[in-house]
C-alpha cells in the first residue's frame, strides 16, 4: 500500500509470490484508517503530510486484488491480511481447520491407552478413525489388532450418546465447510481435505448430497424470517430487537446458518484475531466483533474495539474505545454464553443480585461506565470481583 506505482505495486506483489515456499501473507491498510492519516488525494491514494504515499482497500478489495495477481483462491485472515497458498490443498485444509480445529489425540503409551485415545476421537466425530488420521504412535501400539476388532472395542467403550452428538456435530461442520466453500469454487471430493472427505462418506449418502444440502443453508440465509427464528430459538448467545449477540466461546452452539453468517462475513472482511462478542444483525445482514478483553475478569467488561462489516455493501469500519473516557460496558453476561458454560452460574447470580438492588430499573443509564457508576452510587452498592456488597458508607 505504499507504493505509488500501480504498475511497480504489482510487479512487486508478483515478485514476493514467486520466493514464497508455502503461502504467501499480504497485509495492507485499509479505508477506515483515512481519519488516521493526514495528507490530500493524491492518484489511487493519498500523500501523507510526511510525503508518503498511502493506498487504502477496501474490505474485500485486497483478497480481489491478490487472488487476480497469483491467479489462486486466497483466504481474508484477518481485517487487512490476506493468504495466498501455492498448493491449494494447503488453503482447504487451513479453511477446514477454521471451522472445526482437529482435536487433540491422547497420549498413549500402551494398547489400552492407545484404544482410549480411538475412543476419543469415537466421541468427537462420530466416526471411527481411519489409519491415515491417527497418529504414529497410536498406530504402531495398535497394529496387532484388526481393524474389526478395534472397532468393535472402541463401539464398546464409548458412550453413545457421545457419538451421536460428535456425529451430529461434524455433518453440521462438514456442511457449514461446503457452504464457505462455494464462494471459492468447489472442487472434486477428492480435493478436499481427508477428514472431511471421511466425514462426508459417514455422514451423507453422497458428495453431491452434501453441496446440495449445503447450498440450502446458504439460501436460508438470506431469508430474514428464517435468520430471526434461528436468532430466538439459539441456545447460545442474547438475542435483542435488532441483533444476537453470543461469546466466541459460544459461537459453536448456534445454529449452523448462523455460523455460517459470521464466517460470511469473515471471508469478506477478514475476522480480527482479538475479539469477544459477536454481533449478528437480523434486520440487513452485518457483523461486529467486539472485544472486552476483560470478560471473564471484569463482572461489567468494557469494550475495547469493534470492528464491523456490513454484508450488502462490503463496507468496514473500525472503533477504538481505548482513549474513552466513558466506554460501553456489558450487563448480564452468562446471556451471551450457553447456559451450560462453567461460569454462566457465577455471572447469573450476579445479575440476579444487581436486579434485586434496583440496579436495572433504567437500562438506559447504565449502558456507559459513567451512568453505571452513578447508579451503583444511588443503589448504595459496589462491586467486589463477581459479588456486589453494600458500600461501607450506606450500612
């Protein structure tokens, strides 16, 4: 973005792509930082006041303009970082593992550990493993055993409804990868990642199955009515009159055309690598991350930045509330988590004390740390970690 050049900022691009090994990481500034930069129109961009040159993309506009130059699909990582693979192998498997992260295989030191370590993966996926997927190790403690009598032990020992649940879990995954997939091309099946393509022979009676059952998620996504029920009848996340809001602890337990609306987004704009909360609007179609860096600390986190992508005209914007004097603060956490999270209990009875106190007879005071302190000081009360106690003064 620094060269003034179209011509020489091209040249440049291509040559960085043909010394890249593996993949190739382009970063770039981008239109909401104009504020930010002092200086006049100047060709494609600006001249800073210190005679630089500026050029500034827009959300979508620098995976476009890198994918052009190397002639591959690219992934937007984060807001203004783009990856170019040289194998595209590389770009699927990276997508896949965005969606669902490979779970960890247990340690194993015996054929008995080694069955638990299956056992686990049993659980998690829904399918057995295949030799290819396990690792080393695992292998070698269990070549003596054929591959029925594995299954039939690992069947054996694994809780059924564990499987059931990592069998519905990795269709929804399988689907929800099929469904990003589509706005890069899909490929053959055989181009896909091997644990998907497991997945979808487990799980689906045929590849072409899956893409059609993933292109209907795609379509209900643009219907508003559907988005809005999918939004209420989430068992994650705090659903308002104008949006769903769910902790990216959560994300995972919404509705997969929920999810697949905030990785629409991402392959957009880019998702930013510090992030809390997402918001999901169901009037239009946008997202904003927003981080509270202290959420699990903070009992009212305050928010830090957010960073917003409105999907009908692919414009971003950025938010920085670190200079604030009187930043936003959130009330009711455990509304933002499923209600089987570890910490939702501790949040609630916290909630539960604050209404008790009258601290959220006017919503409209407390939204800023200002007005919540001003209410915390009428109530007679304060905050001592996740416990709200009487103020000294007011006993």
């Amino acid at each position: 973005n620094v060269i003034e050049d179209p011509a020489e900022r091209r040249r440049t691009l291509l040559r960085a792509w043909e010394l890249a090994g593996s993949v190739l990481v382009v970063s770039a500034r981008l239109r909401w930082e104009r504020n930010q930069i002092k200086g006049i129109e100047y060709g494609d961009g600006i001249l800073t006041q210190r005679r630089t040159f500026q050029h500034l993309y827009a959300a979508g506009e620098l995976r476009d303009y890198v994918e052009e130059a190397t002639g591959v699909r690219c992934l937007s990582a984060a807001p203004g970082i783009v990856y170019a693979f040289k194998d595209d192998s590389a770009r699927l498997s990276y997508l896949a593992r965005q969606i669902a992260p490979d779970g960890e295989w247990l340690a194993s030191e015996d054929t008995a550990s080694a069955i638990s370590a299956v056992v686990a993966h049993l659980e998690q996926r829904g399918r057995m493993p295949q030799l290819e997927e396990m690792p080393q190790p695992i292998i070698s403690l269990l070549g003596h055993l054929r591959p029925a009598e594995l299954k039939r032990l690992a069947e054996q020992e694994a809780d059924p409804v564990k499987v059931e649940r990592g069998a519905e879990r990795a269709a929804l995954d399988t689907l929800l990868f099929l469904a990003v997939e589509l706005f890069h091309g899909r490929g053959p099946a055989s181009s896909l990642p091997l644990p998907v393509q497991l997945d979808i022979r487990a799980f689906f009676p045929s590849y072409t199955e899956a893409c059609k059952r993933a292109d209907r998620l795609l379509f209900k996504l643009r219907d508003d009515a559907y988005v809005r029920r999918a939004m209420n009848g989430s068992i994650a996340g705090k659903f308002t009159a104008t949006a769903l809001y769910v902790h990216r602890r959560a994300l995972h337990r919404i509705p997969t055309v929920l999810r697949l609306y905030e990785q629409c987004a991402s392959i957009a704009a880019g998702r930013p690598g510090e992030w809390s909360v997402v918001k999901l609007r169901h009037q239009g179609r946008g997202v904003s991350w927003l981080d509270y860096p202290e959420f699990d600390t903070d009992p009212h986190p305050r928010l830090a930045a957010s960073y917003a992508v409105d999907l009908r005209t692919l414009k971003s914007s950025f938010t920085s509330y670190a200079d604030s004097v009187n930043r936003p603060l959130l009330h009711r956490k455990h509304e933002f988590l499923a209600e089987d999270d570890p910490d939702a209990p501790k949040y609630r009875r916290l909630t539960e004390a604050e209404v008790r106190a009258g601290l959220y007879e006017s919503p409209h005071l407390i939204g800023t740390e200002e007005g919540w302190e001003r209410e915390l000081a009428r109530c007679g009360r304060e905050l001592r970690g996740h416990r709200l106690v009487r103020r000294p003064d007011c006993t």
